[in-house]
C-alpha cells in the first residue's frame, strides 16, 4: 500500500476518509476538517495483486482501507458512487469493489456517506464536468501540504474534501433549524 502521511492532528477536529474505490487502484484519503478549515493528513493508494483470484483482491481491498481507517482514527467516511459503464461485467466488478471498500469503515463504526462524480467535481472544481486534472489541481490548491498527488489519491481526496463542505452545510441547517 503506498501512502504519504501528516501525523500533526489537532483535538476535537473530525477526521475524514475519502475513498475512490477501485478494483485495481483504490485511493484513499484523510483530511481533518476544523470548522471551515480542511487540513490534509494522508493519501495512498491500494492495489491488490492483479494475479491475485478475484475474492483474495477484494479481502485486500477490505483488510486496507480498514487498516486505515484504524491507522489515521477516522470518524467518518465518503465514497464516490458508481458510474455505470458501457460494459455491465466492469460495471458489476467495480461495484462488488465499492462494496469491499464500504465495508471497511463501517465495520470500524463509521457512517459512510456517498457521493456521485458530478457533485463532487462540482464540489471542489465548480463544474460538474470537470477532468481528472483540474481535480488534481484544486486539490493541491486546497490541499497545499498534501504535495504531488497521484490520480486515485486525488480523487479519493476530492471526495473527503466534499463530505466536509456538504457536512458542514448539513450541520449549519441543522443548527438554524434548532
């Protein structure tokens, strides 16, 4: 599993895990979310062995974002949604993917929340139709700490950075309403 960490976490912050889930590259990533602040912890990427038969893969998938759920102390978690493709057994693999990467942090006992491609590209670029690389940029221009980021990490990073804005608008709803 090759990941980037920052170990500086402040008390009282809530922890995010972001996760673009894949059959062959998963990417995952922390940010701490204080206020309306975002602060950048970790990224990687999971790859199970390609040789590997297709249940051992996913119990890979499964046993990694789990060990980072329990590495970084998460307290929530966001998953990017399915995109159906032109090919319905892809389609069909990538989503027992997703399912082995969502069961990870809810068994650690976090709620997962789920997001489609447009919004979060909405979210961090402001279109919904933007590219893999204006979302690489605008994370490392929100994110600057989190340095040189690859394509699957950034995405995952994308997707913690719109469970933040989205959560704080849930909990500013929340607290008018009261």
């Amino acid at each position: 599993m090759e990941r980037m960490t920052n170990t500086l976490i402040p008390d009282g912050a809530t922890r995010i895990l972001g996760l673009d889930p894949g059959l062959r590259r998963t990417g995952w990533g922390v940010v701490v979310a204080e206020g309306s602040r975002l602060r950048w912890v970790a990224h990687g990427v999971i790859s199970p062995p390609e040789a590997a038969p297709f249940s051992e893969r996913l119990l890979h998938l499964l046993e990694g974002v789990g060990a980072v759920c329990a590495a970084h102390a998460c307290d929530e978690a966001a998953i990017e949604e399915v995109f159906v493709n032109m090919n319905p057994a892809s389609t069909l693999k990538l989503g027992h993917a997703r399912a082995a990467v969502m069961l990870a942090p809810a068994r650690c006992g976090l709620s997962v929340a789920e997001y489609s491609p447009n919004l979060i590209k909405k979210a961090v670029v402001g279109a919904g139709h933007a590219d893999k690389s204006q979302i690489a940029f605008m994370v490392k221009r929100l994110l600057p700490s989190a340095g040189e980021v690859k394509a699957d990490a950034a995405d995952a990073l994308a997707v913690a950075i719109t469970h933040a804005q989205l959560r704080k608008r849930a909990l500013l709803a929340m607290r008018g309403a009261a």
